[in-house]
C-alpha cells in the first residue's frame, strides 16, 4: 500500500470584529455600540468594549486593524 505525504499549510490567521450599535431615547447623543473582537480566532480571547460615538467606535476599529497588521 502507498502512502501519499501530505503536508500542511500554515494555519492562516483570522480576526474578527463584530459591531452591535442601537439608539437609546434617553441619552444625549443616543448612539450606543457593544464591540467584540479577536485579533485571532484561533485564540479564542475575545475583547468587548463599549463606546457612545462614532469617534470612539473608530478608535477601535483602528486599534485592532492596526495590532492585526503588526503582529
């Protein structure tokens, strides 16, 4: 019986961001977000943040993009 080599790729590494926003009647601006993220599923570490602007939910984008390209 023959047996073919099989050789493994590298794992690719997958991030995830995951944005929940909605408006709260109540509150000056009204805008509220739940943001969850991984800079690598295969981690399982998950980070939930909250912010109440769009500056502040940017921020985060920016952070995560910016630590996924360097590390």
């Amino acid at each position: 019986m023959a047996y073919a080599k099989v050789m493994k790729q590298p794992m690719e590494r997958i991030a995830v961001l995951v944005i929940r926003v909605w408006l709260e009647k109540n509150s000056a601006s009204g805008l509220r977000a739940r943001i969850t993220r991984t800079a690598d599923v295969a981690t399982h570490d998950e980070i939930v943040t909250a912010a109440a602007t769009v500056d502040e939910i940017l921020a985060v984008v920016r952070t995560w993009l910016d630590t996924f390209e360097t590390t």
